[in-house]
C-alpha cells in the first residue's frame, strides 16, 4: 500500500524554478498555456506559489497585479502524478486569499478550464469589460486576434 504524501503550498523558491518552468512548459507545448522562460520565472519568483510533496513540485500559479482592483492567476500548472488531488484547487484558492490581504477585490483567470474555475467561484466575463488585462498583456500575444480562451472573474471580498 502507498502512503499518501501532504501536499503543502508555499511561496516559490529559487530552488524551485526547474521544476515550474518544466511543469509550466509541459502545459504550454500541449497548447494549453503560454511558454515561460527561466528569466520571467526568475524575475516574477516572489509572485509565484508552489504546491510541495515533500519530494518535488507538483503545481504552480503565478498572481499578477493588473491594477488596483484586478489581479489574474497565471501559469496554473499541474504535474501529472498530482493530477485529480486539489491541487489547482488549493492553488487558486491561497491565491484569492494572498489577493484579499492585498486588498485587490478581482481575480481574472484566462483559461479553457470553464468547469475548474467555475468550482473555484469565478464566473465568465466578457473580455472587453477587461481594458487592463487587454491593453496590457494580451495586445503583445500572438493569439489576440483568435484568442479563443474564457474569461472569468472571481470576487475576492
């Protein structure tokens, strides 16, 4: 019989960046995220959390500030073996609750996991009602004018 290990989120640490940008790109070569590379993990370490077993990182998710009232959970990952766990879960929901104490009331999600989020709290939102989001990131994204991922958005308080 298989002991069941504790999976932990902490904030990321150095230590820690193989691990994501390996989890992270796996995602991203299926199509299902963009790729990052070593410097942005580097650069943007202080944002990301880490799910932990004991032994190795199994997920990650990065909380970028958008502005004054809107955050948006980026690169949720999740490796394979953690899968069906609550990770993402667990990830999602530390960073709502990291948003809250920063007094940010919104979290955005870009995603094609509907269902995910859905259980998360969020609920699906136009696009266009996200100026921050579109004018700063998304203009330099080579899917904007075919973006085809989901919107939602999460009431932190």
């Amino acid at each position: 019989m298989e002991m069941t290990r504790t999976i932990t989120v902490r904030h990321a640490l150095m230590g820690d960046v193989d691990q994501m940008l390996e989890i992270i790109n796996d995602y991203a070569q299926q199509g299902l995220m963009l790729p990052r590379t070593k410097l942005s993990i580097c650069e943007n370490l202080q944002a990301f959390l880490v799910a932990h077993d004991g032994e190795s990182v199994v997920g990650v998710a990065g909380l970028h500030i958008l502005w004054e009232d809107l955050a948006e959970i980026r690169s949720l990952a999740i490796s394979e073996k953690a899968k069906g766990l609550g990770v993402g879960k667990q990830l999602v929901l530390s960073l709502t609750e990291h948003s809250k104490r920063l007094g940010i009331k919104r979290v955005l999600a870009l995603t094609y996991q509907k269902e995910f989020f859905t259980k998360c709290g969020f609920h699906v939102v136009a696009k266009e009602t996200l100026p921050q989001k579109v004018w700063k990131d998304c203009i330099n994204c080579s899917k904007l004018p075919v973006c085809d991922e989901i919107a939602m958005i999460r009431e932190a308080f």
